[in-house]
C-alpha cells in the first residue's frame, strides 16, 4: 500500500510539473507571436482631412474620440476580465484576457484564459493577421482540443477586429482598409479590407444620442470545434467611455450570437486601461 501511495503522489507531482512547465512554454509562445505582430507594425497618423467624406455619424463620433490633437499610433495593448461561456446554454465562467493590435497593417492576437474549476483551466489563443485568422484551445496549457483554421476563421477574425475599431479610432480614416456607407443618422456601414488580398468583412456600427458607437452588428460564423461552422447574426454593444491617451474608448464589451430570434449573450468583458505604442507583450 506504501508503494501505491508514494506511486500516487510521485504520479501527481511530476503531472503538476510537466502542467507547469507547458504553461510557462504557452505563455512563451504568445509573446513571441505578439513581438512577431508588433515588429510588423507602423505608425501612421490619422487621415483628418477625410473626415468630410465620413457619414454624418461616424464623422461626429470621430471629432470626439480622436480629441483635438490626433497623433500617430501603431500598437495597441490591454488586459481584461469578465466572464465567459463556452456554449450558449452553458454556465458563466470567470476569465482573464490579453490582447495586442497593430494599425498598420490591421492585426490582432488575443489569449483568453478560462476558469473552468479549480485548479483547471482552458488557454484560448485567437489571432488575425493580413486577412488570416487561427484559433487554437488547449486544456491546461498542454492538452490541444482543438486548432482551426480556413475562410470561415478568417472571416470571423476579421470581423473581430473591424468590431474593435472603437479601441483604434484613426483606423477608421485609414482608405487603404477601411470603406464607409452611410445608411442614417445614427448608423453606418463599415467595411475592412485586408491588406494584400481581396479578403473583406462589412458590419453596421450604431451611434448613441451622444454621437458614440453604442453597438456593432454583422454575420459570423460560429465555429464550436464540433463540426460545420454556421452563418449565424453576431452583435456586440458597447459602454463605460473613458479617456485614454488622448483618445476616447469603451471599456465594456457584450457579444452576442442571435439564435432563433434570440440574442444570447456569451462574452462579458471589462477592459482594463488600454496603453497605446507599447510595442512589448505583458
């Protein structure tokens, strides 16, 4: 019986520290594809002068977000927490994010950690770069459930980055990506173009009565990493305005996938400061 139980916890201790060893590996390789993402990156000064081509609410909307003073940026980073559900119908979970932006040309690398007991989590690692998108989850840093890649990733990191203009807002000016259509006072359409390929996502941006996005809708398709992936309605909504260097950003996001005529929240994240040309991971 000895020999079993020092078997056992033998078992236990080398397990927590090949978990140990993968997740410092994980975390690794995130700042390294976040360095490779930055090190791409230029700054770029807003186009002002085509504000006056702008719909009417994304014009308005701009004079207050970029401030009197744009200056050039190239990098975005930040953290956040909030909650998380890996289904629809699923329970909320606690999580905890970073993510990394780059203007110039458009790209994102975001890594979500998921509580999912104690002692057990799941890493979510989902990126968009040049029109490409990947998404890859592991159990406990070290178990891959599942990689995915394709149009359909594609299409979905795209529009999650068109969905984040509100956190880069001279994006929005920039024609070499970005094309506007208006379609009333308090809403437009936008489409991002991916540099180098004829990839583009378009989604509708609407704007409170204060002149702020207060959400942005499009098609998505949802990928479960259980099968086909489906075209579904996907929105988000937008809160909690705040300066930050300069510019003027939310630090509340909602998702939602819209099923059957329901809107089913599945994302709740609460953002901290976002820093602005710091070209280095966390």
């Amino acid at each position: 019986m000895w020999i079993v139980l020092w078997a056992a916890v033998t078992l236990v201790g080398l397990t927590g520290t090949l978990v140990s060893v993968n997740a410092a590996r994980f975390a690794g390789r995130v700042r390294r594809d976040a360095r490779e993402l930055f090190a791409a990156a230029a700054a770029r000064p807003p186009e002002l002068a085509r504000l006056a081509e702008l719909p009417a609410p994304v014009r308005r909307y701009l004079g207050r977000a970029l401030g009197s003073s744009p200056r050039a940026i190239g990098t975005l980073r930040f953290r956040h927490g909030g909650r998380f559900r890996t289904s629809l119908d699923g329970p909320w979970q606690p999580i905890r994010g970073e993510q990394y932006d780059t203007l110039d040309p458009p790209g994102f690398l975001w890594w979500g950690r998921l509580r999912v007991a104690p002692g057990v989590w799941v890493d979510a690692v989902d990126r968009g770069v040049r029109g490409k998108g990947r998404m890859s989850v592991a159990l406990a840093s070290t178990l891959t459930l599942f990689e995915r890649s394709g149009s359909e990733l594609d299409q979905g990191a795209m529009l999650r980055l068109l969905s984040d203009f509100v956190l880069l807002p001279g994006l929005m000016l920039d024609a070499r990506y970005v094309t506007w259509q208006p379609l009333d006072e308090q809403r437009a359409l936008c489409t991002l173009h991916a540099p180098g390929t004829r990839v583009a996502v378009t989604g509708t941006f609407e704007f409170d009565h204060d002149g702020l996005p207060r959400s942005f809708r499009s098609e998505r398709y949802m990928d479960s990493g259980k099968g086909t992936p489906r075209l579904l309605p996907w929105s988000g909504d937008y809160a909690d305005y705040r300066p930050v260097g300069g510019l003027l950003v939310p630090h509340h996001f909602i998702g939602y996938w819209h099923v059957d005529g329901q809107r089913v929240p599945y994302v709740d994240f609460v953002l901290e400061p976002p820093e602005y040309d710091v070209p280095e991971p966390y």
